[in-house]
C-alpha cells in the first residue's frame, strides 16, 4: 500500500504519525467507516504526547458522535489500558462520552469493533406486553399470507393442470418441464429469473 495513496495518510504523517502499522489500520478503519458502515462527517485527532489516534463520527440513524480507537491486533491489550484510552478519549473531546469503540485491525485487514464502557451497562428494558403482541401478531399476519399465497398458487396449478389434462391424476410437473406459455405463475415456484 502506497502511504501517499490517501489524503488520510498524508494529514497524518504530517501530524507527526510515522508508525506504518498505526498509519495502516488507520486507514483501513477510516474507509471502513466512510465506505462501508456510511458514517457521516467522520474526523481525526492524533494527540502525540499520548501516541492516541481516533476518529469521531456519525453513525447512520444516530444522532450522537462515537468515537473510534483503531488499535492492531499485537497491541497488548488489559483492562488497565482500555480505562486509560477510555480516560483520554473523555479528556480531548469536547461532547461528554460514556463508551468508545475501539477498532482491532487483523494483519488481513479484517476489523473487530468493540463497544467499551466504563462499569457495567445495564441491559436495554424488556419488551412491553404490548410490543410482544404486537410482534407475534405481525408473525401471525406472516404466516397467513405466506399459507394463502401458497394455497392460490397450488389452486392456481391445480386449475391448470385440469384444464390441460385428460386424466383424472393430479401430477405436479417438474419446474424444468414447465412450459413458458403455461399459465402458471413463476413468482409461486420461485422461478422467476431463473431464465
């Protein structure tokens, strides 16, 4: 990879970044952000005296900055140190923060994202009763039309194969014996585009 390739890498080496491996997963985790998860506004601060690169972004459908810490997988990794990061992150920004993600960088340029908070988080409240109903109904309402869409596409073959044959067997044919100028319906035996 050529380190003059992206504007990134440039804007950083001149901010004092050298270290080709941090300079790497630094861009792979900004197109990642940009390219592939549609983060908006996504920025960069290296701060030198404490060797920390993140980036701060937007996510889709989120109104609230997260901030990213790209780190590669042979850093050396202990609670100590991520409460240290999570400490200099709330330092440099001027939105309060109560997690970070941090971003582990395999070799293959596979990411990990992990969410980090300090303490525990409770989890999200349970469902209502009202939000469990309303959800097994739209299963409910699911499976009846997928029961009623096959019901009329076999009624739909069923009413074909009547009109097209002599003999009182009923015989589903094959799907690559099925004429084009059929009147069956290829949507009902998931056909269509196949061709």
């Amino acid at each position: 990879m050529n380190s003059t390739s992206c504007p990134l890498v440039s804007s950083l080496t001149t901010a004092g970044l050298t270290c080709r491996t941090t300079l790497r997963i630094a861009e792979n985790v900004y197109h990642d952000l940009c390219d592939v998860k549609d983060w908006r506004g996504v920025t960069w601060r290296f701060v030198a005296e404490h060797s920390l690169l993140m980036f701060i972004g937007q996510p889709p459908e989120e109104d609230r900055l997260v901030s990213v810490i790209p780190v590669p997988t042979s850093a050396q990794m202990s609670m100590h140190v991520l409460d240290m990061i999570l400490q200099k992150c709330k330092m440099f920004l001027v939105e309060p923060i109560n997690s970070i993600v941090v971003a582990i960088v395999e070799q293959d340029s596979s990411i990990v994202y992990y969410q980090l908070t300090p303490g525990l988080v409770p989890p999200p409240p349970p469902d209502t009763v009202e939000e469990k109903l309303t959800r097994q109904q739209q299963k409910l309402e699911s499976r009846v039309r997928s029961r009623q869409h096959a019901e009329s596409c076999a009624s739909q073959l069923t009413a074909s194969h009547l009109s097209t044959s002599v003999d009182d067997t009923f015989e589903p044919p094959l799907l690559n014996q099925v004429e084009p100028e059929s009147n069956i319906d290829g949507d009902c035996w998931g056909t269509k585009g196949w061709e």
